[in-house]
C-alpha cells in the first residue's frame, strides 16, 4: 500500500437532478485502448450524446447491452459501467478485463471503432457534498472511475481520504487530488481493502468528524465497511452511498439475483444500529 497526495483544480459538484435510467440509446464506438494492464477505455461517440443530460452525478452509470434475447421473453445481457467521463459528444467508459471472463471485458477489449452499442440510462445517484467534513471514498478496481470522477469534482478545500484496490501496481493511475487528499492503493494480494481502511482508523488517520462516504465494489467487504462507517464514525444515511457491484464466487447473473438479499441484509444491519 502506498500514498499519494498532490493538488490539482477541482471541477464545481454538480447539483442533484433527475435520473433516467430506461431509455435505450445507440452510439458508436470512437476509439477503445488499453489504459492499464486491466482497464481498457472505450470512448463512445454519437450526435445524441451532446444532448442527452448524462447527470451530474459522479458515480453516472449506463448499462451496456452485451447480447439480445436469445428467445422471445428473455432479457437481453446488459452490463453496468461509470461514465469516467463527458466531452462534447463523447462520454469514455472504463472496463476492468480479466481475460476472456464475462461479457464486459472480452467486448471491451474486442471492440472496433465504428461498430455500435446500445445502452441504457444514464443513472446515478451521488456527488460530493461540499459542505461534508471531509469525505471517505474506497473502492475496488470496478468503482476506480467514480472514485477517480469523485475527486475530480470535489471543492478545492475538501479534505479526502480514498482507499482504492486494484490487480497491480501498474493499474494505479493518475487521480486528481486537492491540498488536502491523500489516496491509499491496496494492491491485490498485499492485504484486504477494508483492512487498510479499518487499520487506518485504528492508527487514527481519519480525520475528525462524521465523513460523507462512498463505498462501492465487492459485496462483502462494502457491508463490513458500510456497517463500520455507520457504527464508528457516524455517517448519516443521507450522507452514505454504498453499494456492492459485485461479488466474490457469484457472476454477474447470479449476483444481480442475489442483490435483493443483500439489500435487506444491509437493512437488517441499520436496524440492528438503530436498536443498540
């Protein structure tokens, strides 16, 4: 695990707006690389996309249509991703590839420019708050783009701490960071993400005061954070966000079949708060 910290001009946080999350849209691929040994950007393109409000919040997502119904009343195969980025026309997309494993990752790294995908939203459903404390952002390699959009949008004085978890050493990747930030990368097989953010509280080097906190990535370990954050540093639910993308032993099928019990499990722990 290592530190980071360096200053940077932050983009305004956006005010909240309405969602659309339904609607399909057809684009084209602009252009696709390899942005770390696991990352691949794939920048959309399309007239549409100058026009289509994709929120202002910093973890916007869409969900890529991967495959249509292989039969009448199926449902086609989609697939969730942050926007990392909007330019005039153009919104990139960050996809995390572990070979030839799943749908994302084989397309994204399949992908030709000029070929089309459709999708739908956007969606979101936080932004930094600039009047928090100071702000808790963690997540794992599938949460780095909103983690990394986060810190683009924080204000100049925010005071942040971000733990961050990623395959290798090389899939770090540049953050922007205000005076006041420091980033921990946990790197896989050096120690768990939320022993490095537990370890860190235990070492008291969050700072003082209830955080605005986004956890984001594997099931299991943003339900032992999110069960920490509430109980040991006070974080109010309007002032969390907190989701599992992911989890490990499940694909993708699976997890989104399982979600719901994991939704009332988290429940079940702000229940549990509210009686102690």
């Amino acid at each position: 695990m290592t530190d980071t910290a360096s200053p940077v001009a932050p983009v305004p946080a956006p005010a909240a707006p309405p969602r659309r999350k339904g609607v399909p849209h057809t684009v084209t691929v602009a252009a696709s690389r390899r942005l770390t040994p696991h990352t691949v950007r794939v920048t959309l393109a399309g007239d549409e996309l100058r026009t289509l409000d994709p929120t202002p919040y910093t973890d916007r997502y869409v969900k890529l249509v991967m495959a249509e119904p292989q039969e009448p009343e199926g449902r086609p195969v989609l697939r969730t991703y942050t926007v990392r980025a909007v330019r005039d026309g153009e919104w990139d997309v960050d996809v995390v590839v572990h070979g030839d494993e799943g749908y994302g990752g084989p397309w994204a790294l399949g992908v030709q420019p000029g070929e089309t995908v459709t999708f739908l939203g956007p969606g979101g459903g936080y932004a930094p708050d600039p009047d928090a404390a100071w702000h808790l952002l963690v997540g794992d390699d599938s949460a780095l783009p909103a983690v990394a959009a986060a810190l683009e949008a924080m204000p100049a004085d925010a005071v942040v701490r971000a733990f961050v978890e990623v395959a290798s050493e090389a899939d770090r990747q540049e953050l922007a960071t205000t005076a006041d930030t420091r980033v921990t990368w946990v790197v896989h097989g050096t120690g768990s993400l939320e022993d490095a953010v537990l370890a860190a509280h235990a070492r008291g080097e969050l700072p003082a005061g209830a955080p605005q906190a986004f956890l984001h990535g594997e099931a299991g370990c943003v339900r032992v954070l999110r069960r920490w954050a509430r109980a040991e540093l006070g974080v109010a639910p309007e002032q969390l966000s907190a989701s599992g993308y992911w989890r490990r032993g499940a694909d993708d099928e699976r997890w989104r079949a399982e979600k719901r019990a994991w939704v009332a499990a988290v429940a079940q722990d702000d229940a549990a708060l509210a009686g102690a």
